[in-house]
C-alpha cells in the first residue's frame, strides 16, 4: 500500500484525522488521487488507512486505525453503525441526518433523510470513485424510495471535482413534505439549499419556540421559517421574519400558508432591517439571529467577529425589557467563547445586563467527535435581558 510519513508534531499524532500538505515529510508508492494509503511517522510506525488527495489542502483523511480496504463490507459495516447510533432518537420516517461525514467514519458523506427520499452529498474523491459502490451499500442499509445526489456543494471544488446537475435514483418527487414538531415544510432536495433542509436546527426550533407564547417574535436571517413558524405555533403575539434570499422567503411563505399561520415576512438586508427598527424604536421580546456563516477561513475571524458584534449590538438596542436573544454561529472557526464575548460586548455598549440561560448546539443526528473539533459548528445561546439590574 502507498503512503505518507507525518512531520513530528502533525496534528494526527495528536488524535486527529486529518493530515496537511504542510505535515507530510515523504509520499512513497506514488499514490494517486481517490486512493487507499497508509499513515506512518517517522520511525514507521502504522497510525491508520486514509483517503489521499494531493489536490486538495487536507492530503489524508483518516478513517480507520487498521489496515482498510473501501469495499462493499466496510461501507456497509459504517452505515449500519451510523444508523444504530440515531434510531434510539429518531424514528424511521423522522427528518434526520443519517451519515455526517467524519463522525460516522465516512469523510466527505452526507445523507439526510426526508421521509422515504434520501439526499446525499459526496465531498471526497476517494467516494467519489466509489459511488455505485456507495449507493449498492445505502440502498442494502437504510433502503430509499427515492436518492438524490447533490453535485452542487462548495466542498467539492477544494477537492477539486467538479460540480454537476442532480442524479436520481428511484422515484424523487420535485417537492417532498416533511413534518417538525408539528408543522409542515416543503423541501426542494433538489435545488434547495445545502440538502434543502437544515436538519441541524430542528431541535432548537422548539428550544427557542418555547418561550414565545404572548411574545412578539422576530427572526432573522428566517430561511425557510423554522423558527418563525415554530414560535408561531408555540403562541407568538405576533411574529415578523426577515430573510435576503426571495427563493427561501417565497418557500417561507408557502410553508406559512400550508401551516394556516399568520406572520409578517419581510425581504430585507438583516442589518439594514435592524438599522431602520431602531430608528423607529421598535422593541421585540425574543429575536432570533440565526445568520449564515460569516467566515469559512480562518484568516477572516477578526472580520466575522466585528460582523457578529455589529449584529448583536443592532439587536441588544431592540431587545424589550426581559426579552430573550437565541442567537447562533455555524462558522467553525468562530468558538463558543468568542460568540459569547461579542454578544456581551454589544450588550454592553447598548448599557443593558444580561445572563446566559442556556447553550446551544447541533442536532444529536449530527455528532460531535472530540478528537476532530471541525464536527462541532454550530453554537448558539439563549440570553435573558436582566430587567431589574
């Protein structure tokens, strides 16, 4: 088998998975691109089997410690794994990510569930050359009426494929409707965003809506309305969501519709909305800030963080007196630690005092591996204004 030997210090001989360009000292056995490689150190010793890429910045991908063929048996063995993992929490109809990429041992796959149609995303070259293999192996584990592969994600250029309309296997309808404590979504799995559902904020839908009774609710950055419909049905005063993108708002809308739910919809700039608000002395009682991520390099953190600070400062200024904040980062490079420092910055220059109530994360169909903190991106927070301070 062909491989690299790490630099001392690589992150992998450090638990990691991931090898850079950078860390490797020597490539033996001219591995090319896709293929199976080892991972040795420099007194040879085996550290595990890994996915090599030369063209993208993350060479090896580790994915088993042993020695590891990507066959049929293996891939099946990881799926079934994966799927043990959720069915305690989810049912077998429930919108749920199936397979999350490293943290099920699979780098670079994605599946979502949306009822009996499967959405996957192939990130890697290694799987990418194995596809008809993939799908032989998802089809024996999790069966599908319907499988979509999506060509279409940014990731795939680092890796240095290329990106390509949607294959189909099975019948996919246009639009598939799924059910989240209680209210319909349409989702285009398709052309939608991402998979065309975020399956990662499901939980906190109903985290967040459960202080929205009698409140006046607004979302920001809404997408396709998770929050606000969520929050709606939980009993909202009134609710008004803000969303740039006229393709998720109309889907906003349709949802809203179906669900019979009145709200006020505004397409509008999140900071260009707030600016005016506060010029008009609007207050809110719980406002939601669910914003794309703002930076996917880490050179652009300082950047980010003056985005996040402006964002929470315009939204401390709306915040009613013992109103709520839910607010989220899905930048990875952007900690927990630092999201709180910007949200107490701007609490402090608007001269309001808050106290943190509770942490937030991603859905538990997307698991976190300790060794590996890129599977951790979503963090958020529900933050109480202190009324009587």
């Amino acid at each position: 088998m062909a491989g690299i030997i790490v630099r001392p210090h690589s992150r992998i001989l450090h638990g990691h998975d991931w090898v850079y360009g950078s860390e490797v000292t020597k490539v033996y056995g001219q591995p090319q691109n896709g293929d199976v490689i080892s991972i040795k150190d420099g007194r040879d010793r085996f550290l595990g089997s890994a996915i090599y890429n030369s063209q993208s910045a993350i060479v090896a991908r580790r994915f088993s410690h042993r020695r590891q063929a990507l066959n049929l048996d293996f891939l099946i063995r990881r799926l079934r794994h994966a799927e043990a993992v959720r069915q305690p929490l989810f049912g077998p109809n429930r919108p749920c990510r199936l397979v999350w990429s490293e943290s099920d041992g699979l780098p670079g796959l994605i599946i979502d569930r949306f009822g009996e149609v499967l959405v996957c995303q192939i990130q890697t070259y290694a799987l990418e050359l194995e596809k008809e293999l993939l799908w032989e192996a998802v089809r024996q584990v999790f069966g599908f009426k319907g499988l979509v592969f999506r060509g279409d994600s940014s990731a795939r250029i680092k890796e240095g494929l290329s990106a390509h309309e949607p294959v189909i296997y099975g019948e996919v309808p246009t639009e598939v409707l799924i059910e989240v404590a209680g209210i319909q979504f349409s989702v285009d799995v398709l052309t939608g965003q991402k998979t065309g559902f975020y399956l990662d904020q499901v939980a906190n839908y109903q985290k967040v809506s459960a202080y929205a009774s009698e409140r006046k609710v607004l979302d920001c950055f809404a997408n396709q309305g998770g929050f606000a419909l969520s929050c709606a049905r939980a009993g909202a005063r009134a609710v008004t969501a803000v969303e740039s993108g006229s393709a998720s708002l109309k889907r906003l809308r349709e949802n809203a519709r179906r669900n019979q739910m009145e709200m006020e919809s505004i397409e509008a700039d999140v900071f260009d909305f707030l600016k005016g608000e506060e010029r008009r002395k609007s207050q809110y009682d719980l406002i939601i800030l669910d914003p794309p991520s703002f930076t996917k390099v880490r050179s652009r953190i300082h950047d980010a963080l003056r985005g996040y600070q402006e964002l929470h400062l315009r939204a401390a200024k709306l915040l009613s007196k013992g109103g709520i904040l839910a607010t989220f980062s899905c930048s990875h490079h952007i900690s927990s630690e630092a999201l709180l420092e910007t949200v107490r910055t701007a609490f402090h220059q608007a001269r309001r005092s808050v106290r943190l109530r509770e942490r937030l994360a991603q859905g538990l169909d997307h698991p976190i591996l300790l060794h590996l903190p890129e599977t951790e991106y979503l963090k958020g927070m529900l933050i109480e204004e202190v009324a009587s301070f």
